[in-house]
C-alpha cells in the first residue's frame, strides 16, 4: 500500500515503474541499494525502509560520485542545498 494516497501499489498514482538495470548494494545505514538509467539521467535509490525514489537529471558525474561516500550524508547536504 502506498503510505501516501493509501491505495494498493499497482492503483497508486505515485507508482513508477522500476528503471530498468542493474541494482548497486550498497553500504550504508539507510540506503539499500542504487542503479541509474544513462538515456534518461534517472538514479534510483532504494531505502531499508521499503521507499525507492527516483531522481530525474542526475548526471553520470554525481552517480559515481555517490557510489563512493556515505548515501544519507550525500542526501543531506542536496536537501539542504534544496531548501
């Protein structure tokens, strides 16, 4: 079920479709695993917790580049650039 509009996944209109690729374990204490479409610049990060977001407009340069830190520190400092 979908946390937000509380409809089973496959109704939900937040559902997306999985990008296609292989899927990077990661370490990190939240973060499961990464995988990134190259066409459509898209990273997908899995979290222990069950959500997955999907991030258009990443380049190449940031994918690697957050395979090589710590993901939750990486996704703090974007959120604090963003607000």
């Amino acid at each position: 079920f979908c946390k937000q509009c509380r409809q089973k996944v496959q109704d939900c209109s937040h559902f997306v479709y999985p990008i296609p690729g292989q899927r990077i374990p990661v370490f990190d204490p939240k973060v499961e695993s990464l995988a990134y479409e190259k066409t459509g610049r898209v990273l997908e990060i899995a979290f222990k917790n069950g959500q997955t977001w999907q991030l258009e407009g990443v380049s190449q340069e940031i994918f690697t580049e957050i395979q090589n830190s710590t993901i939750s520190s990486f996704l703090k400092m974007i959120a604090l650039k963003i607000n």
